[in-house]
C-alpha cells in the first residue's frame, strides 16, 4: 500500500510540476515577446476605446476599422491610441510621435511618452491621445491614416502605420 500510495503521489507531483495546464507556457511566451531583440522588434496601432469608454488595455482594430471621436472636455476632439509592440526594450518609457494624415493633409501631431506593459499577448500601451486640429463634421466618417515612430530604451526605431474610420457618435 505504501508504495500505491508513494506511486499516486508522485504521479500527481510529477503532473502539478509538468504544468497540467499550460499556464507555464503564457508566462514564457509573455516573456519571450517582451524580451527585447532589435532584429524582432514590431509594434501595432490599435485603439484602448470601445462603446464610448475608456479602457485600460490594448484593443485591436482591424486595417479600415472604426476610431470613435472622442469630445474632450477641454473642446478639443481626439481618438485614444492602443500599442501592442514586441521585442523592444521597455525599461524606461520610450519616445514616439504620432501622426494622424486626412486626405493628405496631417490633422493631428503628438510627440508622447509611451509606457508599455508586458502581457501574455505583448507589450502593450494605452490611452495615448491623437488629437486633431479640426471639428467633428471635418472628422466624422473620414479616412484617417495613423502613423506611428517608436523609439525603445536602448535606441531601436520602429514605424508602424494603419489607416481607419473615424465616428463620432454624435454625428450618427
């Protein structure tokens, strides 16, 4: 009975420390993304805004998908920006500008400082604010391109651009 009873325990021990689910491998995914490595380095233009809030992570948008107008309460009019990046060094907070291009014309010019949280998905960055030099009716249901330069901690560039819909609930 006491070598059932060693045998049950060691197989349950050796299951619990084979890791029976696969929480073990999120962890070293998250930290193989956030790893940083110049060669690998990438970063994603998405949104940390849905359904007319504020939320406090990354929110992919498809190429064409839709940027809801906010309205600040200082009256000027923005779009909240969400980074999912990898491989960069994000031990310190890194320098970037972004752009935000209608028909040609750029609308919307920030120079912020992006802090990037490790996640099991990436290293991810919200509630950037791309404000427009514009108004509502100039804005809503256009086509606005957003462009992004990154610089990380220990001085590797990334570019990344996607283009989007802009609405302003309050023009729908």
């Amino acid at each position: 009975m006491r070598v059932r009873g060693a045998l049950l325990c060691a197989a349950a021990l050796t299951v619990a420390a084979c890791g029976g689910d696969d929480s073990g491998r999120k962890r070293n995914r998250a930290v193989d993304i956030c790893e940083a490595s110049p060669d690998d380095a990438q970063v994603t233009i998405g949104t940390s805004f849905a359904e007319g809030a504020s939320v406090a992570a990354f929110l992919d948008v498809e190429e064409g998908g839709v940027l809801e107008l906010v309205h600040g309460p200082q009256g000027g009019f923005h779009v909240e920006i969400g980074l999912r990046a990898a491989h960069l060094d994000t031990s310190k907070l890194l320098a970037g500008e972004l752009r935000g291009w209608i028909n040609g014309e750029m609308l919307a010019n920030v120079a912020p400082w992006f802090l990037f949280t490790c996640t099991d998905e990436g290293q991810d960055s919200w509630g950037t604010l791309l404000i427009f030099r514009a108004q509502p009716e100039e804005l809503h249901l256009q086509t606005v391109e957003v462009e992004l330069d990154l610089t990380d901690a220990s001085g590797t560039e990334v570019f990344a651009s996607g283009t989007f819909l802009i609405e302003d609930p309050e023009l729908l």
